[in-house]
C-alpha cells in the first residue's frame, strides 16, 4: 500500500473529550472517527486491525466446532417478551415501529433470536450439541458513552452460543470455551485473567470474565496471587480474604475483553426449546452464550501496547507488516525503496502463504512514498502508526548497500544488506 493512497490523516492532538490513552492514540493516528457520541467510524487502518481480529477468532471458533451465522439487528417485540426482557433488558432497548406500526429492537444480544432459530430445528438428542457463532454490529443504549471504543453505542461483538442435551456436556464445553479465549486474547497481545462474574442482564447461573489488567479499566477485581482465585468486585463486594484459601485479597482495576455465561434453561424454558431425549422424554435444551467485543478488544490491546510515541501492534493484529520510509527523494534513494517495495510485496505473498503455528503470517507492506514530509515527521507517524517492522532508506544506508530495520518495540536498530531484507523479515 502506498501512503500517498492511504486514506489517513495524522492528528497532533486528541480529541479534547478523549481521556483513555487508546482513544488518545487511535483518533490521532486516524484508526476512528468519532461521528456521535458512542459512535465511531473504522477508518482503513482501524478496520485491517479489526478484520485481523475477526480473523483470528474465526480461526479459534472453528478450532471448538463454532459454525458461523449471521444474525438480523432489527428483533421483533414479541421475542424479547417471550423472555420478559421488552421492558426490563439493562440498559434499555432502542425501540422503534416501522411503517406498519410494528414494535422492533436494534439487537444488543441475540440470545431470543438464536434460541428461537434453534428450537425450530433441534427435534432430537442426535441434533445436540450444537455451536453457532456471529460477528455483528450490536446496540446499546448506554446512559453514558466513555472512554472511546471501551464503551460505546453501537459496536461490533463475536457471540458464540452452545446448545446441549445435558449440564454436564454443557459445563465440559463451557471449558473448553474458555480454553479458545485464552488463545485469542494471547494471540492479541494480551494477559487475561479469568475471574468470576456477575451474569448481569444475560443471566445464567455461571458466568467468568476475562480482565486485562489496566490502570484505565473501569473493573475492579479482587486476585489472590497464592491460589490464582479471581472475582469482579461486582460479583463478590467487598470480600477481603479467598474463600479457597483465606489469603488477603488484592484489588486491581481492569478492563473486561470477553464475557461467557453458563445460561442453563433460561431461555429455553422461557421460549420452549425442547428435544426429545433418547428414553423418547422431552426435555429443555441446555445452554450457554460468550461474547467478545472486537472494537473493545481492539483498543484494550492499544491500552496494553503502547509507548509515549504511540501504538505497538502485535504482529497478528497490526495493521501492516513492514513499514518502508525513504527519507531522502534522491533518484538513488527512490530507486531502491522502489524495489524494496517490489521484493517484499512478492515475497510477503508467498510468505502468506507459509504458516506460522499453523497460522497465515501477516506480511503485508505500507510504503511512505510523500514527497511532502520531513524525516522526522515520517518517524513519528510511524511511531503512532505503530507497525511491527520499520525499514528505512536512505543516501547513508545505501553507501553499504543496506537498509536499516528496527522493530516497533525495540530501540535496536540493525544494518542489514539490500540482498538480505526478505530473508531477515519472513524467516
């Protein structure tokens, strides 16, 4: 990608409402655009992070047996009053009437439409269990929108529900659910800690979060860093020692990347979801439900990774691979950055196609080509931008027939031969 081309505009300053450091940095290098309150636009750098994302939770939902569907926004009153939640769903729901002077909801969960999905289709024990997955814009009608993408009205969430003939398959799955969130969250970046939850409007009798530990998270949690046991505040009050092992607990703030729900009947008692067993009984399907924000995830790993220059993308999740800055516009300098670019676009697609961990390697190149920018101007925005691998050009590097490579998060910078570049990137 050439920047000259790149739909972006770098900001000196934030946003003055802007009080996070991830809303900070995500407005000033042009990630999102803040439309209304608690309303953002992905610009192309913020959405090629947010696609990556995606990408590695499908990646992680398949990995459990996840199928993927899609789901409506707009639901219709007589759903959500099967569950009696029309009127008592936290925060409420944005209500409209169409044309016809029907009640609809703009979805900011789909557990009604889901369950009422399934329950035309699973008759029989032998159609269990069942795991069905989306990523989809949601609604919220938050009372207060903050802190950029960590709490907004309108946002991008991956739900997974799970249908079951029993508890016990259900709870084993709920296991194995958490197992995917520590991969994904890893894969981000990220540190989670697993803590107990309250269930809130969702419901349900189980209910685990997964905090990043952050100075800016609007949680607290209480961790007993003797046997690993972990509560929100909200689910356990003010309790001061484990009741595992009686040790002092300590409170930390933090920021919630994924909520999961162990729902048992709730809703399928509610709605009447039943299959027969195989003793010919009918019996109420048993559920569970997990979720994760993406735009909430996005920011939490700016929050986690970054400097008082700018962003440091994981590899996985940054928006380009390599970022390629000639600091010079001499022929001889525009010449070589041009066949850098040229080798490194070749060769990062045939590095695409090579795996890492069984995992498609992100290679991509974002080439600096204005005319119009100082050196020191292309260095901070790259610092902002916050790619993994920096290259630069320039009359100095090209006397030993070299580029410079440094890495996003390391001070080192190295000298390596025009010859070498490819091979020391995708090796």
């Amino acid at each position: 990608m050439l920047q000259s081309e790149l739909f972006y505009k770098a900001l000196k300053e934030a946003p003055k409402d802007a009080e996070v450091i991830s809303h900070k940095l995500l407005s000033r290098a042009d990630f999102i655009d803040q439309l209304a309150s608690g309303i953002y636009s992905f610009l192309p750098l913020g959405y090629r992070v947010n696609v990556n994302i995606q990408k590695i939770i499908r990646e992680e939902m398949a990995a459990i047996n996840g199928q993927e569907v899609f789901l409506p926004s707009l639901q219709p009153k007589a759903l959500w009053e099967e569950t009696a939640r029309w009127d008592t769903f936290d925060p409420p729901l944005f209500k409209l009437k169409d044309r016809h002077e029907k009640d609809l909801a703009l979805g900011p969960t789909h557990e009604e439409v889901i369950t009422g999905l399934v329950r035309k289709r699973i008759k029989s024990y032998r159609d269990l269990p069942l795991y069905l997955f989306q990523i989809q814009n949601k609604f919220r009608n938050e009372m207060r929108s903050a802190a950029g993408l960590l709490r907004t009205r309108e946002f991008i969430m991956k739900d997974l529900y799970s249908f079951h003939a029993s508890k016990e398959d259900a709870v084993k799955y709920y296991e194995k659910v958490k197992g995917a969130y520590f991969k994904i969250f890893k894969r981000c970046g990220l540190k989670t800690v697993c803590v107990e939850a309250d269930p809130g409007s969702i419901g349900g009798e189980l209910s685990n979060e997964f905090m990043v530990i952050a100075d800016t998270g609007e949680d607290r949690v209480l961790i007993c860093n003797k046997c690993g046991f972990a509560a929100n505040i909200e689910k356990v009050g003010e309790m001061q020692n484990c009741p595992k092992c009686k040790t002092i607990l300590v409170q930390k703030r933090a920021i919630e990347s994924g909520h999961i729900f162990y729902l048992g009947d709730k809703y399928s008692k509610a709605m009447n979801a039943r299959f027969i067993d195989k003793d010919g009984e009918s019996k109420l399907i048993i559920m569970g439900c997990y979720g994760i924000g993406v735009g909430r995830l996005l920011s939490t790993i700016v929050e986690a990774n970054h400097d008082d220059r700018g962003i440091i993308w994981p590899s996985e999740v940054a928006p380009f691979s390599i970022h390629l800055i000639p600091i010079e516009s001499t022929a001889k300098v525009k010449k070589a950055a041009e066949k850098i670019y040229k080798e490194l676009s070749q060769d990062s697609r045939a590095a695409f196609e090579k795996k890492q961990d069984g995992r498609e390697i992100n290679s991509e190149v974002l080439y600096d080509d204005r005319l119009d920018k100082l050196a020191g101007e292309k260095f901070a925005e790259a610092d902002l931008i916050g790619i993994p691998y920096r290259i630069v050009v320039s009359e100095r590097t090209l006397i030993s027939n070299s580029v410079e490579i440094k890495k996003r998060n390391e001070a080192k910078v190295s000298l390596v031969k025009l010859s070498k570049v490819s091979k020391n990137l995708f090796q």
